[in-house]
C-alpha cells in the first residue's frame, strides 16, 4: 500500500483524500454541507409540531369518538335489556292471567264443553293482542287436545304433546319458566321462536288442567336494534346464544369470537384489523345476557376524512417549507462558499486575496475579518522570516565566539610545553580532550541536542580548562538521569561555563568551584520562569532547570538588574519591548552582538526561539559571594 505524505498535501487534496475514506453515519452528517444541514434542522424542527400536532388532534379526537360510541352502544343495551324484560314479563303475566281465566272455565260446571273450548280460543286471541312482544300463544289440555293462535302449529301438535317441554312442565308445580330453546318443538324453517311455559293447575282445586306456551319470535326481540355499524347477541346463562342480529360483518363467520364474546371483560377488541367496541347487560330475572358490539371504523368515518385532510395539510406544509428552506440556505450558504473558497487560496498560500463584501452582515463581518486576518498573517511571516535570520545569525556568531584564537593559542601552548617535558601522556591527553571539544561542539548539522551530549561538550571543555587553570577551581556535574534524553539548543551551556571561568573564578585571589546540576519540575500554570510545584507531575507540564553555578565574585544589584532585563526582552525590534531594552541601555543589535554578554543573551534568545517565550534564562548573583545561571528547557 503506497505511503500518503500528508505534509506534502494541499488543502484541496486533503479534502478529497477525506471523501474518498469510507466514513460512519455519523462522520457523513457531521461532514454534510451545511446548507443541508440548515435544511434538515429547520424541517426537523418544523415537522415536528406539526406532527404532534396531528397526533394530538387525531388521539383526541378519537378519544371522544369512542367516548360516544361507548356511550351510545351502552344506551342501546339498555334500552333493549328494558325491551327484553318487558316481552318476557308480559309472558309471564300473560300466562298467569290465562290459568286464572282457564281455572275458571273449568270450575263452572254449566259450562258446557263446546262453549268452554270457544271461550279458551277467544281468551287466547285476545291475549294476544293485548301483550307486546308475543307472537302466538299454544294451550294444551291434559287430555291432549291442543288449541292455538297460530293455525300451523296444528300440524305439528302431536310433536308438541310428546316433546320434553311437556315433561319438563309437569315437575315445575306451576311455575313460568323459560324453556330450552334448542330442539323447540314449535319452531319452523321461516321462524324461530322462544317459548315460556307454564303448568296451568286449578287454583281452586289444586288438580293440573293443562300446559300453556308462550312464544316470541327470536328476531323481534332484538330487530329493533339493528344498524349497520352495530351488532347484537342474545345469550342464556350458559353462553349459548338464543338470538342475535341479522348477519351483515366478517365477525359472523367467526363462531369461536362470537362465543368468547359472552365471558369478554375487555372494553375494546381488535378482529381483523378492525376495532370493535364492547357492551353488555344482564336481564337477571331470566339470566339472559344482551351483548352489543360496535364496529369503530365504519363508526369514525369522519376521523378518517380528518387522518386525510390532516395528512394532506402536512404533505403540502412540508413541501412548501422545504422550497422555503432550500431558498433561504442557498442565500445563507452562498457567501460562506465565498468565503470557503477565499480560504481555502489564502490556505495555499496567495496572501494576496481579500474578501469584497458589501453587506454588514454577520458574514460581511467574518469576511473583513479574514482580511485582518490575512494580513496580520502576512506580518507575521515576514517577521518569522526575519527571526530565524536573526537565529541563524546568533548560532554563527555564538560559534564563533566559542572558537576564540587565544582559548586554541593557549591550549597548544600547554601541549608544547607537556611535550618539552617530557610528560608525553598527559600531552595526549590534552590534545585528546581538544579533539573531542571540538569534535562534539562543531561536528554535525543538528541544531539541537539532548541534554546528555551537551553535558559531554562541557565535561571535555571543563577538563581542557582545569588543566589551564589546575590551581583556580574544580567542577561538579550533578544532572538529574531522567532528563538526559530532553532537548536543548546544541552549545547552550558552554557560554555560560565561560562566564563563570573569566568573569567570576579568574578574579577570585582563591580556590574557586564550578557547578552544573539540573533537575526535573513540575509546574500547574504558565510561569515557567517562577515559583514551581516540584515532583507533582500531575499538576501540569513538566521541564528542566539547569544550572551553572559558581562561587566568584557575583556582580552588584545593578548590573544583575540590567543582564535580567537583558534576558527577558524578546526582540528589540519589537515596540513593546523598547522601555525594557531602553533601561537595559540595549538601543540595537550591534550594541550587545560584541559585548561581554552577548553570549548570555543570545543563549536565553535562542531558547525563546526554539521552545517559546515561557522558556529562556534568569540570573542569580550576590556579589563576593557567587552567581548562578538557569536555564529552563522543556522535558
């Protein structure tokens, strides 16, 4: 798989080698343009009212509709349990009236035969008349002789007196009660009938006189209840159903449902995809139970118009809203591409362009913005430029500087003089220190080094210049292990070990000593250069202090307040760096480049330089006593 140099691409081929990944979902959305995004958030944020508001008025609506149906569907039940009891009592009376009257037709025993039967013909008849609900009436004497309001139950009056009705009758003591509609002897091909009975007993004499029926068709029970949308069931106390409304819904095909309906405790029943709402009554005197359902979807019909009407408002709203969006994107988005594609050239590098809006906008503003921007960028190029030709001109004078004719002169001098007396190893060995001094100070093209190899450099120029100086001082090198491997600008410490020999052993009348130590900190905030929270890593960022200390002849308060002031200014090019050089009596470059000290500030100047403002160098000196020199590089 070909190496992608990231470094070497542009903005433009950047951006394609990111389409050209395979993104997540996620990654996709967060990529999308934002006129899309724009687009999609307004219709999110605006189709979403409109569909609660939908699903508010359609739940509402279909609340009350139920509430209505509920309420009239339990209206109904009523009014045919009301219906019901009234036929079956009007039976029940009926047939009490009819032994009354037929007690005494056989108590009078004037009464002749012929005239009693005519008599028990025209009650019967008038009977029915006069009681609702009942659709003839069928007297059968002990004898077996039967009489009838209805001609063509004659035909089947053998069947009648042999049927269990009769049987069932004779062990009830007089009492009406309601027969077994299943294998009714009475019933016929065009009409089914519930019957009532009653054993008719001589309320006088106490002897059984006959069996009188009373029978009702099954439809006009409930016929009055039918519609369209709602349906009825008539059931006995065991769950059979005695009646129920004329056959006109998909549910009829279903005897399993039609059954359940009768033990049923849930108000709302789903069949078919379809809604049914439940009722029921019990006429408890005959244990009869009335159930009515109502079909829901032919019963809203309106809601559905409203589901349409709603959807449709909806379908249009959306469509006119996503014109809108689509409209007042573009005129949002059209002068951010401006402005991406004014970017992305000042990105490649043609700090000439500039941005040419006229409105004052939030964009008009961006875009004047990126001008500023833009410029000031183009500044500071020019004074990055300028900087690292002012580094490249401290590393060569801070090179020369270290290669000073009279430090070589007099080394070569010390050799010769070995040489003359005989001492040939220790010659050696001073030209080898001379080598690898100027082989590690001068040798490779770094810039920067770890800070184990400096701490070389210093040991071999340490060694050379105690075997110059052997009666003057001695040296101590104590560096923290765990920051040999952190960076620092290649010939940092030299210049300083330089000062500490010529400008504080050198003039010391006795022995003087050298240290070098360095330490790891720790500090929680941006002060580098201040107090510190040593050995806690976990408060902040962590760097390293070097010191060259010695214990010469230090420097007086003034002079210590000038070198520090020294070191702290930045640039003295720079305007707000002027009272800082003018009390540093620095007035331009020249004035420090052949001073005594310019090897100390180029040293804290190249440290900013290379690691930031936060970094550099500060001085400590009480004079007669010693000076100490640090240095503070990141770890």
């Amino acid at each position: 798989m070909k190496k992608i140099d990231f470094k070497k691409m542009t903005l433009k081929d950047m951006e394609e080698y990111s389409s050209d990944r395979h993104l997540s979902g996620k990654e996709r959305a967060r990529n999308m343009s934002i006129k899309y995004k724009l687009a999609s958030i307004t219709i999110f944020v605006a189709l979403i009212p409109m569909t609660v508001l939908t699903i508010l008025m359609l739940f509402f609506y279909n609340r009350a509709i139920m509430q209505r149906a509920d309420k009239q569907i339990e209206e109904n039940i009523r009014i045919m349990s009301d219906r019901l009891s009234s036929v079956l009592q009007n039976g029940e009376l009926c047939s009490n009236n009819l032994t009354i009257e037929f007690s005494s037709f056989y108590n009078d025993r004037t009464m002749k035969q012929v005239t009693r039967e005519n008599r028990i013909i025209s009650q019967l008849s008038q009977s029915l008349l006069i009681y609702d609900g009942i659709s003839s009436i069928v007297y059968v004497e002990n004898s077996g002789r039967m009489f009838s309001t209805d001609p063509a139950l004659y035909e089947i009056a053998q069947d009648v007196r042999d049927s269990e009705y009769i049987k069932e009758l004779s062990d009830k003591g007089g009492k009406t009660i309601m027969m077994n509609p299943v294998n009714n002897p009475m019933d016929r091909e065009d009409k089914e009938i519930i019957t009532m009975g009653k054993h008719v007993i001589n309320i006088v004499s106490g002897s059984p006189i006959g069996y009188i029926f009373i029978n009702m068709d099954k439809n006009y029970l409930i016929e009055s209840s039918q519609s369209e949308i709602s349906y009825y069931f008539l059931y006995d106390n065991d769950g059979n159903i005695i009646t129920e409304t004329e056959k006109k819904d998909s549910i009829f095909t279903d005897e399993i449902f039609i059954k359940n309906l009768f033990d049923s405790s849930e108000k709302l029943i789903k069949y078919n995809k379809e809604a049914y709402l439940l009722a029921r009554d019990e006429i408890k005197n005959y244990k009869w139970t009335v159930v009515g359902i109502t079909n829901l979807n032919k019963f809203n019909v309106t809601g559905k118009d409203l589901g349409v009407i709603l959807i449709t408002t909806c379908g249009i709203t959306a469509v006119l809203l996503i014109v809108s969006v689509v409209f007042s994107a573009n005129f949002v988005t059209r002068p951010l591409k401006v402005l991406h594609d004014g970017a992305q050239k000042i990105a490649e590098g043609d700090m000439s362009f500039r941005f040419r809006f006229k409105s004052k906008d939030e964009i008009g503003r961006l875009g004047r913005i990126f001008n500023y921007m833009t410029q000031r960028n183009y500044e500071l190029l020019k004074q990055v430029d300028d900087e690292a030709k002012k580094k490249r001109e401290y590393e060569l004078a801070l090179i020369q500087e270290q290669v000073k004719p009279h430090f070589l002169y007099n080394t070569l001098d010390i050799i010769i003089m070995l040489i003359e007396m005989n001492r040939s190893k220790e010659a050696a060995r001073v030209t080898q220190k001379l080598a690898n001094y100027y082989k590690n100070s001068l040798s490779g093209s770094e810039e920067i080094v770890t800070i184990e190899r400096e701490i070389q450099i210093i040991r071999d120029y340490l060694d050379l210049q105690t075997m110059r100086y052997g009666d003057k001082f001695s040296y101590e090198i104590d560096v923290d292990e765990k920051a040999m491997n952190s960076l620092i600008p290649k010939m940092t410490l030299q210049p300083l070990v330089e000062n500490a020999i010529y400008h504080g052993i050198k003039n010391k009348p006795v022995w003087g000593k050298i240290t070098i130590s360095g330490q790891i900190s720790f500090d929680n905030n941006d002060e580098s250069m201040g107090e510190t929270n040593d050995h806690d890593e976990s408060s902040g960022r962590g760097y390293v202090r070097l010191s060259v200390s010695d214990d010469g002849i230090g420097m007086n308060a003034e002079e210590l307040q000038r070198l520090n002031t020294l070191l702290s200014v930045d640039d003295i090019f720079d305007s707000d760096e002027k009272e800082k050089a003018r009390e540093a009596k620095i007035t331009d470059h020249d004035s420090i480049k052949g001073g005594s000290h310019f090897g100390l500030y180029s040293v804290a100047k190249r440290i900013k330089l290379y690691f930031g403002k936060e970094y550099g160098a500060k001085i400590e000196s009480v004079e007669n006593e010693g000076t100490t020199v640090t240095v503070i590089v990141p770890f």
